[in-house]
C-alpha cells in the first residue's frame, strides 16, 4: 500500500485549517477517509500553530511512508525528521554488532 502525510484542509473560507493525516495515496479523494491523524497546522493563529505527535509521526516514517514536501518541513523543524534518522541509524549500528 502506497501511503503519504499530507495535510487535509479544513475550516471556512479564508480561515484555512489543517491536519496532517496519513492516507493511502491511490485514493482519488481529497477530503475523505484517511488512515490516522497525527497532528495539525493552524497558519491563522500565532501562538503554537502546530501540533505533532511524534510517536505516530515516527511510526509511520518508520513504515515506509512518504510526506509531502510542506508536511516534511514541518517534521523537520520540529526535530521528527532528525529523530528518524538517529533511531535508522542507531538500529543499523546496534544490528552490525550483534551480527
């Protein structure tokens, strides 16, 4: 199964909202089902205007799935990405010296 992080916008007219969700990308539908939430973008607000669950964000990097470029940035400046890369990197290196 092909699956993204990609954001789902919400909201009225000229106050968009955002949640970033993991869907399967084959699916046509932009505001349908989606497999999980993991977070949101709120862009009106100034005060704390995301929210990441890390743990999901991780578990789902760490299955195979691929954010989009804008739900990538995020990620990153919130240290997800980063996090990833130490665990990859750490759990090759934990398995060459079992090995």
């Amino acid at each position: 199964m092909a699956v993204k992080i990609r954001l789902l916008r919400m909201g009225r007219k000229k106050r968009p909202f955002y949640r970033m969700v993991v869907v399967d990308s084959r699916t046509r539908s932009r505001s349908g089902s989606y497999i999980e939430s993991i977070g949101y973008y709120d862009p009106m607000t100034t005060k704390d205007p995301v929210k990441v669950d890390e743990a999901k964000a991780l578990l789902w990097l760490g299955r195979g799935a691929l954010p989009t470029d804008t739900v990538k940035n995020i990620l990153s400046k919130h240290g997800v990405i980063e996090k990833l890369h130490t665990q990859k990197h750490t759990s090759s290196k934990e398995g060459s010296k079992l090995v």
